[in-house]
C-alpha cells in the first residue's frame, strides 16, 4: 500500500531470494533461506532430499512473488557481480529470473532484474516478465509470462510443467550399445 506521499511509480529496490544448501564436515548438509519465516528441513545426511526440496522451494518463491514492473534491478543494486566482465545499461523494465549453476547445485537464487543483466548472468532463465507502466494508470501492469521452456537441470522445470508432472514421468530407458548381443 502506498501513502498519499508515495508515487507507484518510483523504482523500488529489486528483491531476490537465495536458498542454498551447505554441506558439513560429517557429510550431512542443511539448507537455508534468506527469507528467515520460510521453515527449513533439519540437518540431514539425505542429500538428494535436502537438493530437491531446496529446489522446490525456490521454485515455490518464484511461484508466490508477483512481479513488480517499477521494481529496479537487483544486479545492479550488487554492481552486476552476477555478470562480472560484462557491463550492461539497466533498463526500466523488471523480469523474474531463476539462477542455478546446474554443475555446483548448491544455491538457487530468484530475483528481480533487468532484461540487460538477465541475458547477461550465466545459468539465468526468465520466469516472468513485467510491461512498464503508463505513468497515469492506476491499474498495476499484467504480468507477461516468459515464453516456454524445457526442463531446466537442478529440478526446475517450464511454466507449463508441474514438479510432480516431471516425477510421474517415466525414466529414460538405457540402452546397450551393444545391439544383438544377449548375456
């Protein structure tokens, strides 16, 4: 809610979530959330299930954040270290980005950006993107849903497939490269 003082169309700061999974000397591992109310699993050894779950809760705050279009860009706010060696020209526009190195598989971030810095940071997928808008509507922007993708690598799949479409879905079958040979 905005006061009489407030204009809807200030930038605010862009906002991001990073859930991240930590592993421990005696192989268990927890994981963490920078939002401190989201409630977290113990410390486990299970590590496949600490890595889905925090997989499925990044993807749960990607799911309940609503894209603000006057929202300026979280990268920037961090001197673009998402993107180091590459500048970029931040533009007035938002859009929803998931980040997740799918070789360390450890922390998933999902933030607020600009479309500049978005193609800009490696292992980033657009989930959402927001039109700017008209500074005399009173009416928020609808949001624009990026266009679909494949199944992304670290559990995360399109806007148009669920997790548990992924899970229900049947193992890829391993064939021998040896054809016509029975043991």
């Amino acid at each position: 809610m905005t006061t009489p003082y407030e204009s809807t169309d200030d930038p605010r700061p862009g906002r991001a979530w990073t859930v991240r999974l930590t592993g421990h000397s005696d192989r268990s591992a927890t994981v963490t959330c920078t939002t401190t109310a989201c409630r977290m699993p113990p410390r486990s050894r299970d590590i496949a299930a600490l890595r889905t779950f925090a997989a499925r809760h990044a993807a749960a705050h990607a799911r309940a954040a609503t894209l603000r279009p006057t929202a300026s860009c979280h990268c920037r706010s961090q001197q673009c270290s998402a993107h180091p060696g590459t500048t970029a020209r931040c533009t007035d526009t938002a859009v929803m980005i998931l980040r997740h190195d799918p070789i360390m598989r450890r922390v998933w971030s999902v933030e607020e950006v600009c479309p500049a810095c978005a193609a800009l940071t490696p292992n980033a997928t657009v989930l959402a993107r927001a039109a700017r808008p008209h500074r005399s509507s009173e009416q928020p922007a609808p949001q624009v849903p990026a266009p679909a993708r494949p199944d992304v690598p670290g559990g995360f799949t399109s806007a148009t497939t669920t997790a548990r479409s992924v899970q229900d879905r049947p193992a890829p079958v391993r064939r021998s490269r040896r054809s016509g040979h029975k043991h």
